[in-house]
C-alpha cells in the first residue's frame, strides 16, 4: 500500500510559446492541426492547445530531461503551474491513454511517458504550492483510489490542488478492499474523495462506503467518487450519501471547499476524541464483513 500525508503549504509577456522539441521515435496524430515544424508560434493569451499537448506527450516519452526543458519554457513565457496541470498535463494524459487504446503506444512508452509526467509534478510542487493562497481553515481530506489501482498521477495532481489551498491531504493506494477499509476508518477527515478508474471495484466499494458511514470518526463526513468511471457510466456510482464528481482538480477543490459549512463543522470536533475511542473496535467489526 502507498499512502502519503501532506500538511498544508506554508506559504504577462509578449514573447510566444515556441519548442524545438521534435521526438523521432513516436509519431501521434491528433487530429487536424497547423503543421508542427520547430515548434508553435501564436500568443501568450491563447489556450494550451493540440499542438502543445502533442510536444508534451513527446517529450514525456523521450525523456525526463525534454520534458522539464519544454514545461520551463512555458513557464517562462508566461503560463501558471495550475493551467499548465490541468490543460497541458492533464489534457496529455487523457491524449496518451486514447493513444494506448488506438494501439498508436505500446504499453512501455506509456508508462515511461507518465512516469515523467509525475516525476516533474513532484518536482514542481514547491513552486506549484507557492503559487497558491491558503484560507486559514484547517481540514483534512483522504484522497483514495480503489484497490490496486496504478493509476496515480491524476490523484497525486487532485491532492497538490487540495495543499495549494490548504487543506491537510492523506493520499492513499490500497491494495485490497481490507486495506481500503482500515486507512477509511484511519482518522478524522472532513471530507473523502474517492477515485475509480475502472469498474472492478465498484460493487465492493459500494458497498464498504454504506457500512464505513456508519463507523467512520466524523459522522458528517462529506464523501465524494470521482475518476474515469465518474464520466464512462456514471450512473454505476449513483451512491446515497454521496457526490458525483465531473469536475477538473481546481473546480473539485473549490466544489469540496465550499460545501464545508462551519456551522456544522466546529461542534463536531468536540466529540473527535470520544468518537476515536471506539473506532479501533467498529474497525474490527467491519474487517470481518
């Protein structure tokens, strides 16, 4: 099992993108689009778009190197870590799995490509942390995915979203319906956010979130299911009790954020210490279920 605990952070030019970056080894076509020679020239304003998906997808698969030298471009010409995540990694990442599933990648240069795409995250996250403005709240969100899952940038990305803003994340990859019961009951959370990327999961899941409800330490616990199957069959995760996300990690945030009433929140806390008294035993009963 991987499982992280991040604590809250502490605290327009002229010149056009342009990237010389040009990978022999791999050929992506994304549709119709200006001709890639040398790179792209057009204005700072604009959008991260096509072209600058397929340089990215690029130098993901060539080599960590290429990949760091073409995002410190764009960011010295101008663009935030938060848009280059959420429409140039992001947008990569959705491309390269469409690629794998066209069989247009082989299964190697995809997870080379991702793994750089992740490693430059972990790379970037001080400055990315940086740009942020935490509120003066302090909550905690376990951000989990579904046992054995290996899909881990999207949630990593999901979880620098939730520290930029200030919230206290516990970052978890289960490897089994036990594991994901124990980290659920594993402390207080004021909300949980629940990824599935396949359905293999789905009825186990659904039905350990119905009986996690009831012994979990914040009986208000705000809980939410997104991933990939949030948008393939979202009528499979139509869960009580629960929130279906359609959202990108920014709008996830400020979605999560805001639902948190503080009314409701700080009487809560005065019961956290009775309540962990008897989670260790609710934690028993659920394991043999």
């Amino acid at each position: 099992m991987t499982q992280f605990k991040f604590d809250p952070p502490n605290t327009s030019p002229s010149t056009p993108w342009t990237s010389e970056f040009q990978d022999a080894r791999v050929t992506i076509e994304l549709g119709t689009s200006p001709r890639l020679v040398g790179g792209t020239t057009f204005s700072t304003k604009s959008a991260i778009d096509q072209n600058q998906v397929k340089l990215l997808i690029q130098a993901a698969v060539h080599s960590i190197e290429e990949t760091r030298k073409l995002l410190m471009k764009w960011r010295r010409q101008g663009q935030s870590l938060s848009d280059i995540y959420l429409y140039g990694i992001t947008e990569s990442a959705k491309a390269i799995g469409e690629l794998w599933f066209d069989d247009k990648l082989d299964f190697l240069n995809i997870t080379i490509a991702l793994s750089h795409l992740h490693q430059i995250m972990e790379e970037l996250s001080p400055e990315f942390l940086a740009e942020g403005h935490p509120g003066s709240k302090e909550l905690s969100l376990l951000l989990m995915a579904e046992p054995g899952s290996q899909h881990g940038l999207g949630l990593f990305m999901l979880s620098e979203f939730f520290r930029q803003a200030g919230w206290r994340v516990t970052l978890a990859m289960p490897q089994d319906m036990a594991e994901f019961k124990r980290i659920f009951l594993s402390d207080w959370f004021d909300a949980a956010v629940l990824s599935l990327p396949t359905d293999r999961y789905i009825d186990s899941v659904a039905k350990a979130v119905a009986e996690l409800r009831k012994a979990t330490t914040n009986p208000h616990l705000k809980l939410y299911v997104g991933g990939p199957m949030a948008h393939i069959s979202p009528e499979l995760l139509n869960w009580p009790g629960t929130v279906l996300l359609y959202t990108d990690a920014r709008q996830t945030v400020r979605l999560v954020t805001q639902a948190m009433d503080v009314s409701q929140h700080e009487p809560v806390q005065i019961s956290r210490n009775t309540r962990s008294r008897s989670c260790v035993e609710e934690l028993g009963q659920i394991n043999t279920m």
